[in-house]
C-alpha cells in the first residue's frame, strides 16, 4: 500500500486518502479532432513496467489532484509535483534520470 | 433560529475518554486565494485568528481559522454569527476571485476528550496520531472508517472532529465504540 | 506416556490452575500453559486425523508451524475453527474439540482411506473425477466437498470485538529472541520510535530455553535485564503476543494482536496497521522433520519442541525418547531429558561421526550415541511404541529395533524468511548450513528506493549466540539510522557459544530407501504429501516448484508448508537431478499464519459495517412507515405504509393523492454544487451539454452532463445565481462524483480558469411540495409571494415562508404544480413539520422513491441509472434540444460525433404499452427474427424503466428500441422468463399532461 507525498498540502498521504486517476500528461481532443487524434486521447494508455507518470487524487486530504513519477514494477516514487503542468519539469525528469538513467516514456526520456 | 437542531442533538458518551456533539456550530468554507492579505485579514476580523500556517487550526476562544488546501479556509464562529461573517467576507473581497459559503449545517463538531483520545482516533484514521508527530493545533483532513473528517488538536487529551452532517451518526459511533474499546497504550 | 514433571516449566505457574475441555473431557492445566502443553500433560497425544488419510495425528511442534493440532475452540458466538493449540495460551473455561474426525477422535471411519492410499497418488483428484464429464458436478463434487475440510465453520455472528489500530514508527522489530532484544537495544538508545512484537508471551525465544552466556550472564538473566532497559525506554512500545503478520510495499506492516479471550467487553484481537521506515526480521528459524518412514506418528516430534515441553512447560512428551538427527543441535535435547530424569535409549545421528563438545556431553551423561545410522522405520499406531535402527547409507535392512514412546527428529534448520519474503526480499542457498537466508544485498526496497527489511539474528542465518547478538544489535543500529536516528548505541552485547560440528543435510533416511519405505515418509503432515509423491511429481513432468506445489498439494495445508517446503523442494531437486537453489522456492505471502477474520474487519461491523448516511428528515420517516430503499450510503424512503396496506397499496396511494392534493419528497439527498468565479460560465458551458452561461439571473434550466465517451453521466436542474454563481443539482449518486468531475477539469485542464466550486449538498434539507394544492399550503405558510407572476416555472426566488428562510425553485419533476424548497439542514425537521401540518387540511401525504419513479415515468421523464447504464447517449433519449448547437465544445461533444455514435441504427427511446395493460418485467427485451452468430435470439430493443400507473390504471414503461420513434404503433413481443413472451405497442414516452399543463400554472 503506497505512500505518497502531496505536493500541495505537504502530507505523506496513506493509499487509503488517494484516489488513483490514470495516466499523466495527456493532451485533450475536442471537435475537429481527427478520429486517430480522438481515440489516442481516450483510449491509448501507456502500460509500461518501469518508469510510469500518473495522476492522483488526495481526495480525503485536501482535495488537490497531483502528479507522480513512480516504477511501476518497484513501486519506487521518483517525484511528485503539480498537476498544472503539461510535461514533467526538468527536476522530475533529472529526479528518474539519476535512478534510471536509461528511461523512456513515450517521447520522453 | 430557534428550531434549527444539530445532527445529533448533542449526544454524549461518557467514559475515560467522553465523545460529545458539540451543536450547532457556525462553519464558513471559503474558496480563495489563502495568501491574499485582504483575505487573511477580514477572516481575522471574522474570527479573530490569525491566519493558520498549512494543516493547522488557528484557534481564538471558541472560533477558529482553518487551513484546508492551498485555496480553502474553514472558519468557526458562533452559529448564530456566520450570516454577519458571510456579509463582512462578501463585502471585503468584492470584486475578487472567492466563494464563501455557510456550511453549519451540512457538518457535524464532534469532540474528543480524555486520557487516550490521541489512540482514539489513531484506531481509524491512517494518520500519525503519536503527540511528538501530532501537536496541539495541528489539523488533518482524513477519513474515520470509511468517510471523510477533518480533525484537530486543542488540547494533549482533546481533539476536535468535523465531517458531514449525513453520516454524523456513524462517526459518533465509531469514536464511541472506540473510546469504549479502551486504550492501546501506545502514545502514553 | 506424556505428563507433567515434577520439575517446573520456565512459563507456568503450578499456584494457578485452569480448568478446560478437550472433546467434551474436563481437564486441568496452570496459567502459562499453551493448550497443547496442557493437553500433552494430560497425555493427550492424539489431537486430530489428516485431510486426506485421516492418519492419526499428535502434537509435532511447539510454536506457530504446528500443522496438527488444531482445534474447533469456544462455542456458539464464541466458536471459531482451525484453531493452533501450540499457539494458544490456556484461559479458564476454554473448549477445544479435535478436527476432522468421524464419528470420534479415536476411531475414524475415514481412515480407510490410509488402507487405499496406493489408490490415492499425488494428482489423484486430477486424473480420477475427469471422466465422465457430467459425474464432477453430480456425484464427485458433492461427495469430495462432505468429506473435505478441517474444522466446522461458524455459525451466527461473533460474539467477540475487534479494532484496528494505527501507527508510524522509525523501527518496527518483529521476534523478541535475543536478536530482536539486542536489535531493539540498539534502535531503542539510538533514539528511534520502536515498535517491537513477539508472537508468544515471553521474550527471549529459543536462548531462554537454551540459556547460552550472554554478557557474562545465564541468558535468562540477560533477557529480563534487557526487556527491563527497554520497558524504561519511552521510545520503544512492546507487545507480546502479537505477531508480524505481513510486510507490504512501502513499509506498510500488519500486526496481529491476541488480546483477550473467552469472551470479555474488550477486543479479543487488535490489528495493528503500522507504517514502518525500517522493519528488523528478528524471527529466528523453525526446525525441519527429517524423511523417514512412519514419521508422521503421533510420538513423533520436532527435536526442540521435545525440550521445549520439557523446559517451558514441564512436560514430557515419554518416558524413552529416541533422538535422530544430522547436526548437534538435537543433541540438547538429549541432553535435557537426561537432566530431566527421562531415558534416551539412543542418539540415532545420520553423521558418519558426531565428536564435538556437544555428542561428547552426551555421552559423558550416559547416553548411547549412533552415528551413520538413520531410522528405517517407526513402529506404532495411535502412538510410538519402537523405532528401527538401519544404516543411513543403505536401503533400510533393519539392524536393531529400540523400544520407545517419543521420537525426537531434526533434520537442522530454516531460517523464517517470510516477511523478509512477503514485499520482495530474495534468498541465497546456504550450502554450509543447509538453508535457505535472506540475500541482503536484494532486499525489498520502498518509496525512495532503497532497502526497508533488515534480517537478523537466526533469521538471518547466524545460528550462533555470538552472531545472533552483534548481528542484530548491528540490524537495530543500522535500521534506526536509516530512519534518522543518531542517538549513542553502545556496546553490543557479548555471547558465548560452544564449538559444533557442521550439519549433514539429510533429505530422505535412508538415503536409498525403498518405495515402500519412501510412501510413508511424509513431508506435508496435514495434507498427506510423502516423499514418493513429490517424486512422482517430478516423474510425471511437473517441474516447477510452484506446479508440484498444485500438484501434489505439498505446503497447501493451513500451515503453509513451515514444516515441509524445504524439505520437498529438496526431494523435488533430487529427483530433477538439480541444485536446490535451482529449483528454488514458492511464494512467500502473507499472513506468516492466519489471523481471524474479526481482526481484519475491525470495528466495521453491524451497525458500523458500512456507513449509513441520513437526512435531517431521516427520524421522522423511519418513525412513519417508511421502507427504506439504499440510494448508495443514503437510505431514502421507497414508500410509507401505512397500516397494514402492502408496499404496493401505499405506492399508488401516493402517487394518486400527489396527483389529486398534496404530496411531499424528501429531496435532500440531491446534489448541490455552487459554481461561482468569473469563468463559471465558460465553465458550466463546458460541463453541460446545453448552454448555461446565457441563463438569466433567477431562472432554472434542466442539463445533461456526458463523459468524454458521449455518454449521459448525469442531469439536473441549474439555477443561475448572480452574475458569476450557479447552483447546479445533481442526481443524488453524482454529488460526490460530479464535485470529484468538476475539480479534475478545473485543476488538471482548465486551471487559469478563475472558478471555484463548494459542495453544498448537506447544507440543505430540500423538500419537493408537488401537487395541485402545492401553493395554497405555501400560502397558507406565508411570506413570500409563490404565486405564478411571482414565481413562474423554471425560476426560483429567495424568501420566507412562515419562520423559516427558504430558496424556493419552481421545478417539477412529477409533472404537478410543484417547489423544491430549501432550507438549512438544521431547521430540515421543522421545515417538514410546519409542511405536515400546514399540509394536513389537504390531507397531504409524503411519498417515497417509488411514487416519484412513477410520476416521473408517466411524464416520460428519464432517470439517470434507469435510461442511462454508461452506454446511452443524450441522441438516443430523443434529447437534442438539450445539446446546445451554439457552442464549440463541450464534454462529449466531439465522442458523439464518432460513426457509431451518428449511426441512425442506434436504439432509441420510446414509450412502450401492453395490449393487455399489464406490467412489463424490468429488463425485457424486444424479440427480432432470427439468431445471432453464437445461435441465440435477436432482439431489437429492451426495457429501461416500467411501471403500474395508479394514474392511468394499467401498465406503462419506457425501452431503447431500434429505430423506436419511426416506428409509432407497431406491436413488440416482450421476454418473459417463464411464461409467454408479452406484446406491447411503441407509443409516445409521455402518458401523461403531453401539454405540460399542469406543471405551469
């Protein structure tokens, strides 16, 4: 049962307190959105073993959705940080970067 | 107004460690922007507390300052006072970017007091209730069983529990059952 | 024999003794007694049969791998099965009934199936009840299932409390032997907060049994001194008779707490949910079996449980114990019962020699040493009477036979590795000592990455005093600065150890023992695995450990095969002609042994089992009739019964007295959500399929919410506020997931949007006045102005009615003349009330959920939940009008435009009428010609909502059916389980006031 650090309210918050939301950083295709665009947004997801970036909910604490960068195979949290953001900032990325040098997810790495 | 009634209609249990409604208890959630010093000062006004630090509870006599999230307050006062808090809010922050609202009744105050209220709570709440990690003013937002709830500390043997009016009954009888269970002997 | 010595046991106190009963027998042990002690010193050797043979079965162990005795304890509210008698303090009054016997303990019809055992081969069940086919369902099954199973299961509820407890510590060190002692010195002083548990009710392990030197004192001296220096220590909390039950990801442990028994006000178990930054594995090893023929007899014990009855306990287990061995370790067995006065007739050691400090003692003392030889076979039947001497080398030609009524065997040493195991920790194959120990260069890791289990002690491999001290005084140390500590440490305490010879492992005896001999050597003692199986495993192609496991069941029994994973794997590896650690072992997992079922549910239980949530109304209902129906955790009131009407009599009288006067809904249940800011509009035009931004200030209009799917999440009437602020209700079940809805978009993808949203829903009691005389009871309270020009449809107003402060909304959603008013939640009661008595002069009636499906049904309303199930569009309800063209976007939008959205084949919603007037059965579904390509039968629409109308005296219903609205006035033919199929006309949904009459005047 995870552990995970809000970035907002600053508690190591219990699993119990968290309510998992998927994937991180997708981008969002409305009308006009061709049918290969669309079915990416609301369908592909990402099932890596390894490096991984999600998005949580500290629903029972103070209600802030964040973001963490977590292995998915040893559960190791390499970061969590805000959900106002499009990418991973550059301290998350060098964050999994001095854990995993040799990381990737999807474009990224 | 004379025939409003909390949740539970002050019950109490007795016992080492007592659990007691505490009434109609006057709550304001206000949404906002917590650094914003008009915002701090007209709750100050309201309350008479100065603005919390993050997880903590401002007290003043019988009213508080609650830090909820980075943009949410909860602040106590007096049942009977939160019309004239809801007005003075709405009157100060004209024009800027917050939403207050009266929350009294849609919330239970539930109190816990005694030798081993800390382990009380601790039985179920996923949260380091221990007196070296959870000091006098420190205020979480948890779950108790299985709801949400919101608690702090006014005292070493005296923790204050808010959650939703609904489920005002099962949390007064989690924390009774608990109570009655005795203590662990864990944080004494 | 075994009995009670007149020397004393370490434990118990012979001034207290407590009465008990075992198979309906009285008798007596003292306070400190485990049960099986106590039955041992009631020469109750036989406490049970296996699973498959119904062998008989005796005490084998004295700690937590016992896989025999166990016991159906208590009675009625109080019973619980499975329960381990080695693991059991005695307490007054306690009942204990063997297991898994018929008709008795002592003679068992079952134990037939010992004579058959040739016919019951590993993968029996497998290979026998496949053929014929239909036989496993009808005739093996139920036979298997009645003869299956250990204890009984309860019956009724648990008599007994359980809680849970929380906490968060720096060091959490499971095992209270010298190991943990000297780990928690260590942690202790450093300054960490320490939580330290051992699962028996003393400290001290397996040394206050063997009383090595430690620091220049009898072991047992340094034990209290040491718990003495802890107990002063603020920092450290210490809990015997509590267990590490599971170590789980990110130092998330489980500890289970025996509190009290037989009974009591107080919690019987107390689960104690820690989180840890470092856990210690202090949990020492447990002894193996050795393979020999009749090894199962009762008789036939562990070599140090033997001591251990003697020093703990008092109790002897015979009068001529037999020890055999391959390491020296069992040689202070002997060495105890000489002490104690008991006879060893011989030391049977399978080492071709044995000339250390150790056998030297023993034969100073008397005692006849055999080496290279090993037992060939145990004679006996209920219980040892001899054991046959052969060489260990050979097949098993008997050399000597020696009369005897206990057997000590040791076949050395497992280090405990399972919560080590539990969240990832790896092993390494111990060639020296025989054994698998914890790799500590591969522990499991947390949250940051690195190691959080630290093995110590036994547990770690260190078998000697010496090793087992400074090894887990450095585990303390090392682990509390892990956690943060940097406190002084000291020095580590000092043992002292007699030099041993090294192990000989040993896997079968004699090492070429015949099939005979090897189909009565067992491995798994409550599940009947013998070493022939798992070679006929490995013979049948069943490599793998985890598949010879399935296979042959081997360590599937309630013990979880303590006693005989290794020394099955090992036989397993012989017979693959691999290495031991090639094989390697299975799965780890927790619990380390089963915990109740009343600690896991804790205090959740009864009328705390889930959450119930209430309405300020919610006393008043359930003291009027109310038959409450679950709405999620809120309980609403399905209908009043009034008298001794039936549900469905009180439904109708609710609906027509509604229609024709006065009825009143509790609706607070409705989701309140304020939306305020000034992007709230662009906000809302978001959210909602329909325009929101341009509703005027004091008016109402209904929305659809859809997900990014296009499908119809929720509905609800929004009001406009002020200039920035709505209020949009929700469907009851969508306040808390809508608010979730709402706050994801506004944090994760709009989040320069200025809006804030507050979730009022509680802060209201609402209450729906709907009928005809609506207004005049309204009036009649006074206050404000409800009258039409004041308050027209689909607007609300701020105001008074009679003392209370009200915000009325003029929404219908019954089709009558109707307000939803609402009030504070306190004044909730009163409100409803003033409403009653007001009321009373139009004899008005409050209604449940089912009037108001109904009278929502008969306008053709749809219900998120009935006409919606995650797959149903707003296009498919006919609800167009409420998918604003004017704007761009909006959730939903772009997932309606897919193919199979815009595809016109797609089900549509109609109104659907019986020709005979009866009721449809909720679910039908609408029969098409032919059959699909899996041959079943084609439908062409089903049933979402049906009804009887006590408005129109017949039934009505809605349904999803193919091109449904193109279709008006065609017949459908209806499923309907167990009779004719029903047939019923497409007609218009609305069946009621298709002009709206009503509602508007």
């Amino acid at each position: 049962m995870l552990t995970l650090h809000c970035p907002y309210c600053g508690v190591d918050a219990d699993e119990t307190d968290l309510h998992a939301g998927g994937e991180a950083h997708l981008t969002r295709f409305g009308p006009g959105a061709s049918d290969d665009d669309f079915e990416g947004y609301l369908f592909t997801r990402k099932n890596p073993k390894g490096v991984h970036f999600e998005r949580w909910r500290h629903a029972y604490g103070c209600g802030k959705w964040f973001l963490a960068a977590r292995c998915t195979a040893t559960l190791e949290v390499f970061a969590t940080y805000s959900a106002q953001t499009v990418a991973p900032p550059a301290d998350v990325r060098a964050a999994i970067t001095a854990k995993r040098p040799d990381w990737s997810w999807g474009d990224l790495s | 107004m004379s025939n409003a009634i909390s949740a539970l209609e002050g019950r109490a249990v007795a016992g080492d460690v007592t659990v007691t409604d505490m009434g109609l208890q006057g709550m304001i959630s206000l949404r906002g922007d917590l650094s914003d010093k008009a915002l701090t000062k007209v709750c100050k006004t309201v309350t008479g507390a100065d603005a919390p630090k993050p997880l903590q509870m401002a007290v003043a006599g019988p009213n508080g300052f609650g830090w909820m999230s980075p943009d949410e307050a909860l602040l106590l006062v007096p049942y009977d006072a939160v019309r004239d808090g809801l007005t003075s809010i709405n009157n100060v922050l004209s024009g800027q970017h917050f939403l207050a609202s009266n929350v009294s009744d849609a919330r239970a105050h539930i109190v816990v007091s005694g030798a081993y209220a800390d382990e009380v709570i601790a039985k179920v709440a996923p949260v380091d209730m221990h007196p070296d990690s959870f000091a006098i003013g420190d205020f979480r937002r948890s779950h108790l069983g299985q709801v949400a709830a919101a608690f702090w500390k006014s005292d070493a043997n005296t923790f204050h529990v808010i959650c939703f009016r609904s489920v005002a009954g099962y949390v007064f009888d989690l924390l009774a059952a608990s109570a009655k269970a005795g203590p662990v002997g864990y944080t004494s | 024999m075994s009995t009670r010595l007149a020397s004393k046991g370490r434990l118990v106190d012979t001034s207290k003794a407590i009465s008990f009963s075992f198979n309906g027998k009285n008798l007596r042990g003292y306070a400190g007694d485990t049960l099986a002690s106590a039955l041992l010193a009631n020469d109750q050797m036989l406490v049970g049969r296996s699973f498959k043979y119904h062998r008989p079965r005796g005490i084998v162990s004295a700690g937590p791998e016992e896989p025999n005795a166990l016991m159906n304890m208590g009675e009625g509210a109080f019973f619980e099965p499975n329960q381990r008698a080695t693991t059991t303090l005695l307490f007054d009054g306690l009942k204990a009934e063997s297991q898994n016997h018929w008709p008795s303990l002592e003679f068992d019809v079952g134990a037939i199936n010992s004579k058959l055992s040739r016919f019951l081969p590993a993968g029996f069940y497998y290979k026998m009840f496949i053929y014929p086919r239909p036989f496993w369902k009808h005739v093996y099954e139920p036979i298997i299932r009645k003869s299956a199973g250990l204890g009984k299961a309860p019956i009724g509820r648990d008599g007994d409390t359980y809680e849970h407890f929380h906490a968060h510590v720096d060091v959490m060190i499971v095992g209270g032997g010298i190991a943990g002692l000297s780990s928690a010195l260590a942690a202790g002083r450093a300054g960490a907060r320490v939580l330290f548990m051992e699962q028996t009710a003393a400290w001290g392990g397996r040394a206050a049994v063997d009383e090595p030197q430690i620091d220049g004192m009898k072991a047992t001296a340094w034990i209290a001194q040491t718990v003495a220096e802890l107990t002063a220590m603020d920092n450290v909390t210490m809990r015997l008779n509590c267990m590490g039950a599971g170590v789980y990801d990110h130092g998330y442990i489980l500890g289970y707490e025996q509190l009290n028994e037989g009974g009591t006000d107080a919690p019987r178990h107390r689960l104690w949910r820690v989180r840890a930054k470092q856990v210690i594995t202090a949990t020492g090893a447990i002894e193996r079996p050795l393979s020999f023929s009749g090894n199962d007899l009762p008789g036939v014990l562990l070599a140090a449980a033997v001591r251990d009855y003697v020093v703990n306990f008092g109790v002897s287990i015979g009068d001529r114990t037999v020890v055999v061995t391959n390491n020296d370790d069992a040689y202070r067995t002997a060495l105890v019962l000489k002490k104690a006065g008991l006879s060893v007739p011989a030391i049977i050691d399978a080492r071709p020699d044995a000339d250390g400090p150790l056998a030297q003692a023993a034969r100073d003392a008397g005692i006849r040493v055999e080496t290279g030889k090993g037992i060939a076979e145990v004679k006996g039947g209920k219980r040892v009477t001899a054991v046959a001497i052969c060489g260990q080398a050979g097949e098993g030609a008997v050399v000597e036979t020696i009369e005897c009524d206990c057997v000590a065997m040791s076949g050395g040493w497992s280090p405990v590795v399972h919560l080590w195991s539990h969240c990832g920790g790896k092993l390494t194959w111990d060639t020296d000592q025989a054994m698998f120990r914890p790799d500590e260069q591969r522990p499991p890791t947390d949250g940051n990455g690195s190691g959080f289990v630290v093995p110590a002690g036994i547990a770690n491999g260190h078998l000697f005093t010496t090793d087992v001290l400074t090894n887990g005084f450095a585990a303390g140390q090392a682990a509390a600065t892990a956690a943060g500590a940097k406190g002084k440490v000291g020095k580590a305490p000092e043992g002292y150890d007699e030099a041993q010879e090294p192990i000989v492992p040993v896997w079968l005896m004699p090492q070429g023992a015949s099939h005979e001999l090897r189909s009565k050597a067992w491995l798994d003692f409550q599940n009947d695995v013998k070493v022939s199986d798992v070679q006929l495993a490995a013979q049948e192609g069943f490599e793998s450990v985890e598949h010879t496991k399935r296979y042959t069941t081997l360590g599937m029994a309630t013990d979880q095969g303590k006693l005989s994973n290794i020394n099955g794997l090992a036989v397993l590896s012989k017979a693959l002609n691999a290495d031991i650690p090639d094989v390697g072992t299975t799965t780890f997992r927790p619990p380390y042994t089963p915990i109740s079922m009343g600690a896991i549910a804790g205090a959740a239980r009864d009328d705390l089992f889930q959450p119930i949530r209430k309405t300020p109304m919610y006393d008043w209902h359930a003291g009027n009739g109310a038959d409450f129906e679950p709405v999620g955790q809120w309980r609403r009131p399905y209908a009043y019964i009034r008298g001794d009407e039936t549900l469905h009599d009180a439904v109708n009288r609710e609906v027509t007295q509604t229609r024709e006067s006065l009825g009143l809904l509790d609706a607070s249940t409705l989701g309140k959500l304020v939306v305020s800011g000034p992007d709230a509009g662009q906000f809302l035009d978001m959210m909602y399929t329909n325009l929101m931004s341009s509703l005027p200030v004091g008016k109402c209009r209904y929305g659809l919410m859809c997900t990014e799917n296009g499908f119809l999440m929720d509905d609800g009437v929004v009001a406009r506020i002020d200039d920035q602020t709505w209020l949009c209700h929700t469907t009851t079940g969508g306040a808390d997931s809508i608010h979730a809805w709402m706050e994801d978009w506004l944090q994760c993808e709009w989040w320069d949007w200025k809006v804030y949203v507050s979730n009022v829903t509680e802060q209201f009691a609402q209450v729906a006045v709907v009928g005809p005389n609506a207004r005049k009871v309204l009036e009649k309270l006074g206050g404000m102005d409800v009258s039409k020009d004041a308050l027209p449809f689909m607007q609300w107003r701020d105001g008074m009615l009679g003392d209370f402060k009200v915000r009325v909304y003029r929404i219908s959603f019954s089709g009558e003349l109707s307000y939803e008013v609402a009030v504070d939640a306190g004044q909730g009661r009163a409100f409803w009330g003033a409403l009653l008595d007001a009321g009373a002069e139009f004899d008005v009636m409050p209604y449940g959920t089912e009037a108001l499906h109904i009278m929502r049904a008969e306008k053709g309303f749809i219900m998120i939940g009935d006409e919606t199930d995650g797959t149903v569009i707003p296009q498919d309800l006919n609800m167009q009008w409420a998918l604003s063209k004017k704007k761009d976007d909006y959730l939903g939008k772009r997932a309606q435009e897919r193919s199979h959205m815009a595809d016109p084949d797609r089900w549509k919603l109609v109104g659907l009428e019986t020709l005979d007037g009866s009721v449809l059965p909720d679910g039908a579904y609408a029969i098409a010609e032919g059959t699909n390509d899996n041959g079943q039968q084609n439908t062409e629409g089903r049933v979402t909502s049906t009804y009887y109308s006590p408005t129109l005296k017949r039934g009505i219903a809605m349904g999803l059916v193919h091109k449904g609205p193109d279709r008006m006035g065609d017949t459908l033919r209806f499923t309907n389980i167990g009779g004719e199929p029903i047939e019923a006309k497409i007609v218009d949904q609305v069946f009621y006031d298709k002009a709206g009459e009503k509602q508007d005047v």
